[in-house]
C-alpha cells in the first residue's frame, strides 16, 4: 500500500505536495507531446500535483504543454512558472505572466519565480508580483536560484518578506545548500523546491547508490529522491515524460531507508563542511 505524500507549508498556509513534476525541455520535440501530456496527467492522478515550468523552457513551448495537460483539472494542480530575469521590472513581469497565463490557459497561477537575478532592482520585482497578487493573477511568488545574500537582500526590501519559496539545485552530488542556504530558508519557513533532484540521472550508477537500491528492492532514482524528499522544508520536482517513471518517481515516497544507510550516503556523497558557491544549471 502506498504511503500518502508528505505536504510542505507556504507562508500563507497553503499546504502543497512533497514531491511534483518539472517540464524542463518539454514542448521542444513535438514528436513527444502526447507522452508528455500523459506524464504530466499520470502525476496529477498519483498526486504529485506540483508542476513546475517557465517561460524559458521552450520559450513557452512547455507552458502549451502543460496548458493542454490540464484542461479540466486546474483545480486539482498547484502551478508554478517563472519568470525571464529581464522581464523582471514593475510592469514587466505583469505583462509576462499575462503571456504565461495565456499560453497555460489559465487565469492564474499559484506560485511565480525570479528564474534568477538579474539587471532589475529587486524593489520593482517585487513590486510587480504584489501588484499580481492583488489582481488575483498568481497566490504567492518566489525566487529560483537565490543564495543566502540574495535571500537576505530580498527580504529587506518592501513586500520581501512575502516570498513563498526559493527553487534551487539540490540532490545527493550537489549538497552545498545544507551548509547555509537549507537552514536559512527553514528558520523562516520558506520551502526548497529541488530542481534536478536525481542529476539528471548522472549519478544513478554510483555504486553506493546503486547497493543500497537493491537492499530496498528500489532504483537508484527512488533512493536519490527519498534524499532530498528527507529534508524538512523540501519540494523535489524531477523532470521526466514517462508514465513509468512517473510511478518509479511516485514509489520513493514509500521508501523507508535506515540511519546506518543514510550514513554510508553521506560517506559516498559527503555533507558540505564549509561555504560552496550556490550551483547552479
């Protein structure tokens, strides 16, 4: 029998899943659409009702897709877009997210990020995402790619302290934000959300990982997504357009992997012991 997900806390209250889909490179090859389609809607009926795209990905091409996948059943999604760094002024943002909507058609989204910094001041950033929330167009706003400074900055401006998240790159290789960057956002109750929690599949074949996979009768993947699924605070969203992989993806939240294992992850993927600059894909 399945475990239900676990849910995470926004600011506002709202309780979102632990674990939901990313759409990076979706919408680029048409030849693929149907079976993105049927992976984004395969997520929503097994729960991991996160989606999470930008007008980057495809330069829109994925909010089309994930659009298409919905039909009928925004209510039952929680749905996250981002924003070009250099559409991020006052009026500028709002006029990208009437694109987004548009493109996803929708009226609203739940959750809109700062793919990450750039030329604008964070002040007018801000400033354009309060003047959404107020129109009804997004729920909550956030960040991606933001580090401690950038975090700190961005709360001492007007309307800062409203952010509701920071998606940045999390996974067993890439541990640096358990130094600084995890604990700062926990104290404050501002989600993780993980892109590219499993790598991109580039360390499935540690080894380590792969013995301790086959104690639990689980893939590599399930184990580096019960990792990052571990945190307190953490949202994983892995990319995948398969079905299968779908219900792979889904069968880490059942996983129940011992201390003396967690231990033997840490010896093959070591904690970080000082400051790393924040990584990044």
């Amino acid at each position: 029998m399945e475990n239900e997900i676990p849910f995470v806390s926004l600011s506002s209250g709202i309780q979102i899943p632990s674990l939901g889909i990313g759409t990076w490179k979706m919408g680029e090859d048409h030849r693929h659409r149907a079976s993105e389609i049927a992976a984004l809607q395969a997520a929503i009926d097994q729960g991991m009702t996160v989606i999470d795209t930008a007008e980057m990905y495809g330069e829109g091409a994925a909010e089309e897709v994930v659009g298409e996948a919905i039909v009928g059943r925004r209510d039952d999604v929680f749905l996250v877009s981002k924003v070009y760094p250099w559409n991020a002024s006052r009026r500028g943002v709002i006029e990208a997210c009437e694109r987004s909507l548009h493109r996803l058609g929708t009226d609203r989204l739940d959750l809109y990020l700062l793919h990450w910094r750039g030329e604008h001041p964070l002040e007018e950033t801000v400033g354009g995402f309060e003047d959404l929330k107020a129109a009804g167009k997004i729920g909550a706003w956030g960040v991606s790619n933001f580090d401690v400074d950038d975090m700190e900055e961005l709360i001492s401006v007007p309307g800062g302290e409203y952010c509701a998240a920071n998606q940045v790159l999390f996974n067993l290789a890439r541990r640096g934000i358990e130094y600084d960057l995890l604990p700062w956002c926990q104290q404050r109750s501002i989600p993780i959300m993980a892109y590219s929690p499993i790598e991109q599949g580039r360390l499935l074949r540690h080894p380590e990982l792969v013995r301790i996979a086959k104690t639990y009768q689980a893939t590599p993947a399930q184990v580096a997504l019960a990792f990052v699924l571990e945190r307190e605070g953490v949202v994983a969203i892995p990319k995948t357009s398969s079905v299968a992989r779908v219900a792979e993806n889904r069968g880490a939240i059942d996983l129940d992997i011992s201390d003396e294992d967690w231990d033997a992850l840490d010896d093959a993927f070591p904690p970080p012991t000082r400051k790393q600059a924040l990584a990044m894909i």
